[in-house]
C-alpha cells in the first residue's frame, strides 16, 4: 500500500473547491509517456496551474502502472526543480470500469480515481459506484462518476450514440453514491472526430465543419439542482485546425477531424465545470511535430530530434489551454 501523500500528490478535493468559488477549470490532461509529462509538467510550472494528471487503462497497457506512478512521483520533484514552491498534481484514474481496477490504484499511489458506470443501468451505476467510494475515502482518495454517455472512441471505451446526462437523477445519484465528482454528457465526446459531418455545417469560407454546440440548458439544470457541486467534461479537445492541416499536408490523413470550439469550453470552465479533459489536442500536437520533422529532414533518426520539438509543441498546446481556455493560471503558487 503506497499513499500518495507520501508521493507529494494531492486529491482533488480542494482544487475543485476553489475552481468552483474562482469560475475557472482544472486541467486534466492524460499522459503515456515521459516527453507528455515533462510537457504538462513545465507548462504547469510555469503558469502556476494546479493539474490533474489522467492515466487510462490503455496508458497502463502501455506504459505499465509501476513506472507510470513513478513517473508522477518524480514529477513532483521535477516541478520544484522547475521552481513551482507548492506543486498541486493530482495523479487521477481515466475511466476505471471495475471496482479492482479502482482498488488497484488507490492501493499503488493514485489520489484520485474515476468509477466509469455510466454504460450500466442507473442502479448498477450507483451500486458500484458506491461500493468504489467507500473504498476510496478511507485512504481520502477523491472518486469521479459519470452520468450519461459520451460518444466516441477512448482508449477501450467506444460508444456509438451519446445520451445526455438526466438532470432529475443527478440529486438522487450525487447523494446515494458519495462521489466527489461528476462527469455528465452535453455533448462532447471522445477522440479527433467528435462529430460526423451531417451533424455539423460547414464554413464557406476554409470548408472546415462547424460543430454543433454544446448542451449548456442540461448544464444549467444540473448545477441548479448540486450548487456548487464539481462537474466535469470529458473529450474537451478543440481539435486545432492547424495541426490537422500539418499533419495532413506532411503525408498525414485525418479528413473532417473536428472538436469542440474553444469559446464553449471557455464558457463552461466559468459555471460548475471544474475538470476538463484534454487528450486528443496533445496528440494532435505530438504527431504534427513528428511528421514535420520527418518530412523536412528525412536523414533525421534520432528521436531526440523529433520528440524534443514535439514536447516543445505539446508545452506550447497546454499553456494555451491553462492561460486562454480554463482560467486555472496562478491558482497555484
Ligand atoms: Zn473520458
């Protein structure tokens, strides 16, 4: 059993506390490997941005849990290096599916864990949600749940269709279950293609589609029934143009990708959204560099030289978001 208070970590109970109080949204960005964490690290350091850090059961498969938990440990101490004083890095569960999974990350150091029931029926939802929250609180591990389905593709998790979280149940689920957090469904959804062109329409001007907006009344009823309860958005990537069009132009194929716009995220970071979820956009990012690289220098085969722009991309991509979409900059000194 390894706490992670030892690891210099913390939950999220008091990050969404004041990002409630403060109208702003905590970044929770996924990572898999050591150039995406170094990059969420400095962007942090350097904005002062507490941040959640996302592993998901894919990034287990891949990077393997041992050295990913202590890759968090040691991005701890990268971020005082770096000269942030008090690092706020919660080190969180992307879509845990089983009440073990959960258990397994709370026993090895994780400070926060997401019960991912949304798939099952309500009472089911609620019944291992529960059952992960009672487990969870006794180490004051912080649990997320989710309401709802989001469309989309994740790691494992694939959903054609997406249904809207129901307003009318989330009292009833907040309070049976006991979980710090909810995620809900108003329509962002998971992966680089969140909308299908016959849902969006398109701009005359570039042809680029324009997606449909987001669901803010089902928000509203929500947050008039859990004031002040923290609320999260999965699959919040804004899909930037620019980077599809790298790739695109540099051998790449990623036709009619398309996310969800960044004045809408901005808007819901200000109301009861308190946790972002960013993934997709740092792929985004990663891959343009890449393929740039390899394109304009073809005789290139050291990855230093490629993934060193590509973290320099992906530090570029999160300050972004820290500073002009979530608000979370000098909220963590
Ligand atoms: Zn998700």
């Amino acid at each position: 059993m390894v706490n992670y208070k030892d690891l210099g970590l913390v939950n999220t109970r008091e990050m969404f506390a004041k990002a409630v109080d403060g109208g702003y949204a905590i970044p929770a960005f996924n990572f898999n490997n050591m150039e995406q964490l170094q990059a969420i690290i400095k962007a942090c350091a350097e904005t002062k941005s507490p941040v959640i850090l996302q592993v998901s059961s894919g990034a287990r498969k891949y990077a393997n849990q041992t050295l990913l938990r202590y890759m968090a440990e040691g991005a701890v101490e990268y971020a005082k290096e770096l000269g942030w004083e008090h690092p706020q890095i919660c080190l969180h569960l992307d879509h845990g599916d089983t009440f073990e999974l959960c258990k397994s990350c709370v026993d090895f150091g994780f400070s926060s864990v997401m019960i991912d029931g949304s798939s099952l029926p309500y009472e089911e939802n609620i019944a291992l949600t529960k059952k992960v929250v009672e487990y969870a609180h006794q180490f004051d591990v912080t649990v997320e749940a989710e309401l709802g389905v989001l469309a989309g593709v994740e790691d494992d998790v694939v959903a054609e269709e997406s249904h809207y979280t129901k307003p009318e149940e989330v009292i009833d689920f907040a309070t049976r279950t006991g979980c710090d957090s909810l995620a809900i469904s108003i329509g962002t959804s998971h992966g680089a293609y969140k909308f299908k062109p016959e849902q969006c329409t398109r701009d005359p001007k570039t042809g680029k589609l324009v997606p449909p907006p987001l669901a803010f009344d089902v928000l509203e009823e929500v947050e008039k029934k859990l004031p002040g309860f923290p609320i999260v958005l999965h699959g919040s990537s804004s899909v930037p143009q620019e980077y599809v069009d790298i790739i695109n132009t540099h051998g790449g194929n990623l036709p009619d990708a398309v996310g969800i716009p960044e004045d809408q995220l901005r808007k819901a970071a200000k109301s009861a959204v308190c946790k972002i979820n960013i993934d997709s956009d740092s792929r985004l990012a990663f891959t343009a560099a890449v393929r740039k690289v390899l394109a304009e220098k073809p005789g290139e085969f050291d990855p230093r030289k490629y993934c060193g722009p590509a973290r320099d991309e992906m530090t570029k991509l999160y300050k972004h978001k820290i500073i002009e979409v979530l608000g979370s900059d000098g909220k963590a000194e």
